[in-house]
C-alpha cells in the first residue's frame, strides 16, 4: 500500500509540553483520512509539522515522499492546505488571489477554478477582509484545489461555518476528489458529522498520542454499545478488559462500550465475568456515538491523571 | 513559471498590495522636488528653512520605515499562519522580490528624481549623479535597518519597539562599551575616531543584507535578531575604529615648478599669539587646557597666493631644569577675526590678484588666524618659566582662480564643481541694488583639497570702471533645504541668496543702476596647488597671568615673546574662535 503520509515516532514539544509524542501514523494514498480527537490533542501541530511549519523535535515524517522538514516549493505544488489558522492576504479580491496563486502551480486549471468558484458560490470581486468566514474558508479551498493537487490537508476547516456553508464546503470537496485520479485529503476536524460524511479513514489523537488510525467501516464495524441484563442487582466486578469503555450499572442493567467486537465472542465474554447474564444486546454505533464515547473515555483518564 | 518571472510576479503583487502607501510615497518625492526647485524663496512662502528641513527629513524617513516594514511583514517571516509558508514560493525568490521592491522604491526611485532635480537645476552631470547616490546611500542605510527590525517583528508597534531597543542597545555600546574598552586597551581607545559615515553606510547595508538572507532562507528568528544585533554592533565599532578622514589633502608637496618655495618664509603678526582656555567634559570628568592661536604671516611668494595650515606639532620646551616637556599634535581651528586697520590678509590679496586690474573693495577685511596647539593646563602650572614654543605646522598652498563669470542678470546661470547658481533677479533699490541668487550646493562631498577652507566667494565686477566689490557671507540672507544628510555627512542644500547693497557696504565705490548694468558676477575659488611645512618658533614664550581658570579674563590672555611684548593689543573677537571662516559660497 503506497501512503501519502507517514510517520515515524513523531514528537514535537514546546517548552514542557508534549504536543504531539510518538506519532506513527500511515495515511494510504487516495483515502480521506479524518484526525480527530479533543482540544489540545494535537492535531494542529501535526498537521504543522507536516507542512513544515513547524520542525519536529524528533522522528520523522514523511509527505508525499518528501521529509517533511526539507518541504519545498516543488511538493508545495502538489499540496493544497486549508487552515482556520491561516492568513489570508485580506487586501486582495478573491479573483484577485487567484490571480497570485495560479502562476505558482504548473497544474492550475482556470476552467476548473472558475466552476469550483461557482460550485462554492464565492464572490470573485468581494475583498477577503470583508468576506465572511465561511467565504474565507470557501475561497482558500478554491485556491487549494483549483490546481488538483495529490494531497489536500485541511486544518479545522469547518469550525465556525454554519450549516449551509458546511455542506457547500464538503459538497466542494467531495465532487473535487471524486475525480478521475483520487486525492488524498487529510483533515483534522471537531465537525463528527462532516467527518463521518467525507472520510473513509479516521485517527484519533489524544494528548498527542495516536489511540488509533484504521478505515471506517473497520472502525464501526468493532465498536458497539452492549446491553447487559442480570438476574440479579449485582457490582461491577474488578478486571473488565480493557476493550470496554464507560462501562456502568443501574440496577439489574449493565451498560459498556466494546471496542473489540465480534459477533461470536460477545456472549461468553460477557457471561464470564456476569454468569448470572439473562439477556446480551450489541447495538451498532455511528461515529459521532463512537467519539462521544471516546472523549468521555479521555477525560476520565485525564480526571483520574 | 521561471525564477525571474515569479520575482517579477512577486514584486507585481506587493505593488498592488501596497499601491496606497506607494501612492503617498510618489507625492512626497514630487511635492520636495518641487519645492526644492523653487526654492525657500520668501518667508512668506515657506514656514521657515528649519521646518521646511525637517519637515522633509520626517516625511521621508518615516514613509521609507513604515512601507519597508510594511513590505516585509505582509508576508510575514514569523509564526506559522502565513499564507505564502504553504504555497510553492522559494524563499530565495521571496527574499530577491522584497529586496528588489525596497530597493527600487526607496533607493532607485530617489536616486533618479534627486539625479534628474539636480541636472534640472543646473548641476553638472558628475555631481547630479553623486548628490543621488549620495541620497541612494543614506536611503540604503535606512532601509536596510527597517528591514532587519521588520524581519523579526509582525506589525509596526512591534517595529517601534525593536527599534527603540536597537537604539538603546548602540548606545549602550557607544557610551559605555567602547569608554570601557578605551580604558582597558587604551591602544584601542587612542584609534577610536569619530566615525566614518561612509564605513557605517557600508556595514549597515552589507549588515543588513547578510541578515535578511539568513532570516528568509532559515527563518530563524532568534538567530536572526542575534545576527541584527551584532551587525549595528560591528557597523559602529568598525566606523569607529577605521582610521579618521586624513586632515591633510592626499595631494604632494608644491611643484618648484608652479612655486618657488625656498624664499617663502613664516611669521606671526605683529599682533601677539593669544591663549584660550577650552573646557572639555568627558562623562563626569571636566578638564581645561590652552588653546594657542597665531595670525601666521607669510612671504616670499607673489600675492596671488596664500596658505592655510591643516596640521600642527607643537613643543613647549621649559628650559628651567626639571621644568616640563610637552609635545604633540594639535588640532587646528580656524578662526577670524576683523581687521581694523584694512590690512590685506593673505585671501584677500590671493583674491584681488585673480580678479585683475580692478579696485576691489568690500565693507569689512577678515584676518585669519589658527589654532596651533592645545596644552594641556598642567603646561601653564609652570608660570614664569620661560619656554621655546615651536609648531611645526604643514600647509595647503591656494591660489584663487576665477571659476564663472556671468552678466548681472536675471536668469544668468552657471555651474562649477558641486554648485549650481541662477541669478533671480536684480533689482536697483535706492542707492543700491538687491540681488537674488539660487544655488543648488553639493557639500562635503568635493574631493579634499579642492577648497582650502571652503572660502568661494562671489564678486561684482565691473570690468569698464575697473571696480570690484567682494559680496561678504554674512551679507547675504540664506535658506536651506536640505535633501541627503544623515548617512553620509553630505549635504545637498538649495539656498536663496539675497544681498541688500546700500551705499555703505562698499565704502569706496557706488553701486548705482548704471554700475550694476556693466556688471558681472564672478565665482572666485581657491584651488589647491601642493603643500608646504615650516616651523614657527617663539623662544622665551612665558605665560603671563592667571591660568587654569575658565573666567573672561583668562581669554585673550597673550604669551609674551620677544616678537610679541606683553602689552601688547588685545585681539578682537568676532563671533567665537570656534566658527570656522567659511567663504561666501561654500
């Protein structure tokens, strides 16, 4: 499998702090690979040091075959990036950075420009300091995607962007990589709904740390919401494997998350620790039920820090 | 695209980006053009020269650092949200677009428009281009300082205080680094000059280039603001360390062929040497010495030639036993004082000998004198023992020449070396005449030599009368603007020059219509023709009074000797020994 990114035991820290530790991370060539994770969890400094906005402190990472730290003008071409943090020149016209943008991509496609600007609904001759944020954003994706490049990496773009810009947004990005040749889109984002609808990929990162980085449907496929009822008021005993998450007790009702499904184990799984066990129920979970579940799994492991 | 293109493509766009500010920047340099072609002129015109000076300078240098700073920090070198840091741009070709806008904007574009003023005004080509380059260097050295403050800063304030703590830090270093260094390596103190504005240009520029290559292809900024430091740091100690402008002309002793310097002799005047005293503070520290001054007499050479001391050894030889030895070297202060009795003073003759066969004539005569030592005041402790005073002093030999001759007209016109002079206007008043006079002066920037003390002179001659009159400095009424000042210690000055002649000023000749109708304006020169050494000795020189004190009756106290009795006429002053006697024009 050709990967688009890689890292090898990424690290970068500022004073004390450990903003990203140990990343190792592939991201397959041609999938949407999705980072998610809380506040402070590093996602953007990741996605920094792999732009080579930021050096590692140590390990290395790699970007379309290219370490990350020697990133120059001839990989930038084959890059989109899309940040809330960036600055957009505010003096300019969005045509007007276009203009400033095209001669410094071979591949810049004006038609394809002209129609994603359409497809966006981006005013051309509004100055960027009097758009929206939602047209900011808008108007940096068009820059970022008029010239096809291989790897689209996208910083929080959709924070802060109402309902309708959102789905103008994605819709943008999806009828953009859908092509022919498939991009590579990196995205880090808060947005679960926005996630669950472009990637096909997802990774979690938390405290720095990557807790995992595996396809979708695989990621859906082993978490599940379990039902327990027991015969009798019971404890929760000592021991529960690691793999079930928010496990909790109401009663005769036993409730967790099993990181680890599979079909043909659940029962006497469960029954080993619960013998007296009268009912067992695996209910499917959507992403954003899956993050939930994960971020409350987070804090209490922060809480308890 | 190819590397110059996206220069091309990169400048383009910082012209649009700031085409406002470029805009405000285009008018300053049209609005002083325009005011420094016409002129001061009448006070009704213009505020005042100061304002109109500094009003210049201010709009100038201030639009240069805001835009540069500008310039830079719109693609911002720090921090991670610049939008250029994720697009396909080299560095080198980021770095080459910026340097070459700050440069063509604010280097390139006031070197055409003072070049192509100063043509326009009449200054030959040499010089126009040397006042623009000169301006070009002063621009350089602000651009590259903004430059290297705005690399590691992301907004003005963030400018101001960078600068205000790069000015600190050189002050620092000036008042109390190199005092230090001064006192620990007095080898090293004794070589510090008084800075070389052409040296300091050099470093800053080169200073400036090296750190701003080495931001934009690392961007480190701490290292980068180390490098800054250090540059402004060795620009100062390298303009003080290098070697001080040489006091005597580069320029050989006075051919026999042109002066035959065997028969010329020297001698003080009748009028004794004087004494001074001269307070000097150091820090805290406040010492007084003695200053020497002579009226040097000089014969054996025709009257159309003159010298003017530039360096000075002197020794004061106590010959009483175990008396004191003091020797070294001085440095020379010209100064003037009036003559009473119309005694012709070596200019003066040098002067009336260029003009021809002509009764030249003038309301006041200067005499010269200078300065040929400072003693230290431990010298003076020793009074009444009688001493040998003896300087050896090296002179420039001058003889005038007559440099441009034009009609007393308006509209007459002419250039000479870093000058060009338009008559305005002449205008018969009662019993005498007004004249206007503009001048556009490229000063300090003459080769040196080429003026003995920067004595021209301006003449009306009239040729059919056979009378000259000799128009004093201090008759005229001057306005300056000055365009180029503070890198290069040159100055580009445009001076409205007006002289009011009633019948007094020229005591023995009267200016009337008619007069002024055969007259002619003539520029008079010095031109240096070689140097020449001579001693001065003053045997039996005693000092007599008080010394050691700064009091009014210390000043003027004379040294008796045997050409110079005690009672002797006190010299007259005029205006402080310290003003040098700068000549009509320049």
């Amino acid at each position: 499998m050709q990967y688009a990114i890689e890292t090898e035991h990424l690290s970068r820290r500022f004073g004390r702090t450990d903003a990203v530790s140990d990343l190792s991370l592939n991201v397959p060539a041609g999938c949407v690979f999705a980072l998610v994770g809380p506040n402070g969890a590093g996602k953007t400094t990741t996605i920094k040091t792999l732009m080579n906005l930021l050096p590692p402190t140590s390990g290395r990472a790699s970007v379309l075959g290219t370490d990350s730290r020697k990133l120059g003008p001839s990989a930038l071409r084959r890059i989109g990036y899309v940040s809330e943090n960036q600055d957009l020149p505010a003096w300019m016209t969005v045509a007007d950075m276009m203009a400033y943008c095209a001669p410094f991509y071979p591949t810049w496609d004006t038609a394809f420009a002209a129609a994603l600007a359409r497809q966006l609904g981006v005013p051309l001759d509004k100055p960027i300091k009097r758009c929206s944020r939602g047209t900011r954003m808008k108007a940096a994706l068009l820059v970022s995607l008029a010239y096809r490049p291989e790897l689209l990496v996208m910083d929080e773009p959709f924070g802060g962007l109402d309902a309708l810009v959102r789905e103008e947004f994605s819709s943008g990005i999806l009828e953009a990589v859908g092509g022919e040749r498939p991009w590579t889109v990196f995205v880090s984002s808060h947005d679960i709904d926005e996630v669950e609808r472009l990637a096909d990929w997802v990774g979690t990162i938390n405290e720095g740390r990557l807790v995992f980085a595996e396809p979708v449907s695989s990621l859906i496929g082993r978490f599940r919401q379990v039902d327990v009822v027991v015969s009798e008021a019971a404890t929760l005993p000592g021991g529960l494997p690691v793999s079930w998450l928010l496990p909790e007790i109401s009663g005769r009702a036993i409730r967790f998350v099993d990181t680890a499904y599979a079909e043909s184990d659940l029962g006497p799984r469960v029954r080993a620790l619960f013998p007296l066990a009268v009912d067992i129920s695996a209910t499917p979970m959507s992403l954003r039920q899956i993050f939930i579940t994960l971020a409350r799994t987070f804090r209490g492991q922060e809480n308890r820090a | 695209m190819n590397a110059p293109g996206l220069v091309v493509h990169l400048m383009w766009v910082d012209i649009k980006a700031h085409r406002a500010l470029l805009a405000v920047w285009a008018i300053v340099l049209l609005v002083q053009t325009a005011l420094f072609v016409q002129g001061p002129g009448d006070s009704g015109r213009f505020v005042s020269s100061v304002s109109y000076d500094i009003g210049i300078a201010i709009v100038r240098f201030g639009w240069t650092i805001v835009v540069t700073a500008l310039l830079i920090q719109s693609d911002s070198l720090l921090g991670t949200t610049a939008f250029w840091r994720t697009r396909p741009i080299p560095r080198a070709a980021l770095l080459t677009a910026k340097l070459l806008s700050a440069s063509l904007w604010f280097v390139a574009a006031p070197v055409v428009v003072v070049g192509a003023m100063l043509l326009r005004l009449g200054m030959r080509p040499f010089d126009a281009a040397t006042g623009g380059g000169l301006v070009g260097v002063e621009q350089a050295v602000i651009v590259s300082m903004t430059v290297m403050a705005a690399l590691v800063t992301v907004n003005l304030g963030q400018l101001v205080v960078a600068g205000i703590a790069g000015v600190t830090v050189v002050a620092v270093f000036n008042g109390l680094l190199l005092p230090v260094v001064a006192l620990a390596w007095p080898a090293v103190g004794s070589s510090l000059s008084g800075g070389q504005p052409t040296v300091y240009a050099i470093a800053v520029v080169g200073g400036g280039l090296v750190v701003a290559t080495y931001h934009y292809l690392t961007l480190r900024s701490w290292h980068s603001v180390a490098l800054a430091t250090a540059a402004m740091f060795l620009a100062t100690a390298l303009t003080r360390l290098w070697p001080a402008a040489p006091v005597v002309p580069p320029i050989g002793p006075v051919p026999e062929s042109v002066l035959p310097t065997s028969a010329i002799s020297l001698a003080t005047s009748p009028l004794a040497p004087r004494v001074d005293d001269v307070a000097r503070a150091t820090g805290a520290r406040r010492s007084v010495s003695k200053r020497v001054s002579v009226e040097l007499t000089s014969t054996g050479h025709p009257p159309g030639i003159y010298f003017w001391p530039v360096m000075a050894t002197t020794t004061m030889n106590f010959v009483a036993p175990g008396a004191l030895l003091w020797v070294g070297p001085s440095v020379l202060t010209p100064g003037e004082r009036a003559s009473r009795d119309d005694s012709e003073g070596q200019p003066w003759r040098s002067i009336h000998a260029a003009l021809g066969d002509v009764d030249l004539d003038s309301p006041r005569r200067w005499i010269y004198f200078t300065s040929v030592a400072e003693l230290p005041d431990d010298v003076f402790r020793a009074r009444g023992i009688p001493a040998q005073f003896k300087t050896d002093l090296t002179m420039v030999a001058y003889r005038y020449e007559v440099t441009a001759v034009v009609p007393l007209k308006a509209n007459a016109a002419f250039s000479a070396p870093g000058l060009a002079s338009r008559i305005v206007s002449v205008v018969v008043v009662n019993a005498g005449a007004r004249i206007e006079l503009h001048e556009t002066i490229l000063e300090g920037a003459l080769p040196l030599g080429h003026s003995g003390f920067g004595a021209s002179w301006y003449v009306l001659r009239n040729n059919a009368r056979h009378q000259a009159v000799l128009m004093m400095w201090r008759d005229f009424k001057r306005f300056s603007a000055t365009v180029g000042i503070a890198a290069t210690g040159v100055a580009t000055t445009r001076r409205v020059m007006e002289v009011d002649m009633p019948p007094e000023f020229a005591r023995r000749i009267t200016i009337d219509a008619a007069w002024l109708d055969q007259a002619e304006l003539v520029l008079v020169e010095p031109r240096p023709l070689g140097l020449l050494t001579r001693s001065l000795t003053i045997d039996n020189a005693a000092r007599n009074g008080t010394a050691g004190r700064l009091s009014p009756a210390a000043m003027s106290a004379p040294l008796s000797s045997p050409d110079a009795p005690g009672s002797h006429r006190p010299p007259v002053s005029d205006g402080g020994s310290s003003t040098p006697p700068a000549g009509g024009v320049r």
